[in-house]
C-alpha cells in the first residue's frame, strides 16, 4: 500500500463539477492498494500517518502530528500509485488491486484513520474520475509504503 502524503492549507475533490470533500489545514493523502496488501497493511499504514510529525511546533520545528494541530484528511483512492514504467511507455498496473480486493482495504482505511483523528474525515469516490485541488504547505510531501517497512 502506497500513500503520498501532501501537508496542506486547503484541498477539495470535485466529481462531475460537485465537491465531493474539501479540507482546511491538513492532509491530503493520495492511497495505492497493491495485490499484496491486507489489513495488517491498513493498520500499519494508518498509525503511521496519524502519527507523523510534520506540522510545526512554537519554534517552526516540524514536531506536531495532525491531532496536535486540530488537523484534517482528505483521503484519494489512486490505483495509478502502482504504475509500472520498466517496459515503453505506456504504464501496466498489474500490481494495483482489483477492486474486490482494493475497495474493503480504501473503507477500512477511511474507518481507521476517522477513529484514529477522532473526526469525520474527507474522501474522494472510488474509481471516479476527480478533479483534486491541492495547495501544499511547505511543499512538504512524504511518501511511505507499507511494502517496504525496513
């Protein structure tokens, strides 16, 4: 499970020229499942991000997670995270997960990370085309991968 985490000032995700969610002060966090994920990778991947310390402190050092600073989530399904490039030019995807298997780990992300923060957080639709707004704050962008934990 890939995610690329942006600090934000604001973000929004408009599907079919509606906003579907929209954030002030936080994270946007744009979400990959693989074929190899499963729920032990959701519940790693989510403390990890609630937990990251990224916002700045009295002294401008990056010390407070999003709980310290009142923080919020806009999570973004992206299969496209997956995109293998080795072979031309044009992308297979044959890691990403099929829906199946992707959507209940998207969900269960979306639960773990809401009781995590405590709050209601902010989500595109699965498999939609969107159109995501992102004003990065810093620019700081951190990208982890659960696959990948030592």
């Amino acid at each position: 499970m890939i995610a690329v985490i942006q600090r934000v000032t604001s973000s929004s995700v408009v599907i079919d020229g509606l906003v579907n969610g929209q954030i002030k002060d936080g994270f946007v966090i744009l979400l990959g499942v693989c074929l190899a994920d499963t729920n032990e990778d959701v519940d790693w991947l989510s403390k990890k991000i609630l937990g990251l310390r990224v916002f700045g402190d009295e002294e401008g050092k990056m010390n407070k997670d999003l709980a310290d600073i009142g923080g919020n989530i806009l999570l973004i399904s992206q299969f496209t995270l997956h995109a293998s490039t080795k072979k031309g030019n044009r992308p297979s995807f044959i890691e990403a997960a099929r829906p199946d298997q992707a959507i209940p780990l998207y969900e269960k992300m979306i639960e773990l990370l809401s009781e995590g923060l405590g709050k209601r957080i902010e989500t595109g639709v699965f498999g939609a085309h969107m159109k995501v707004s992102i004003e990065n704050d810093g620019p700081v962008t951190i990208i982890i991968d659960s696959q990948n934990r030592k």
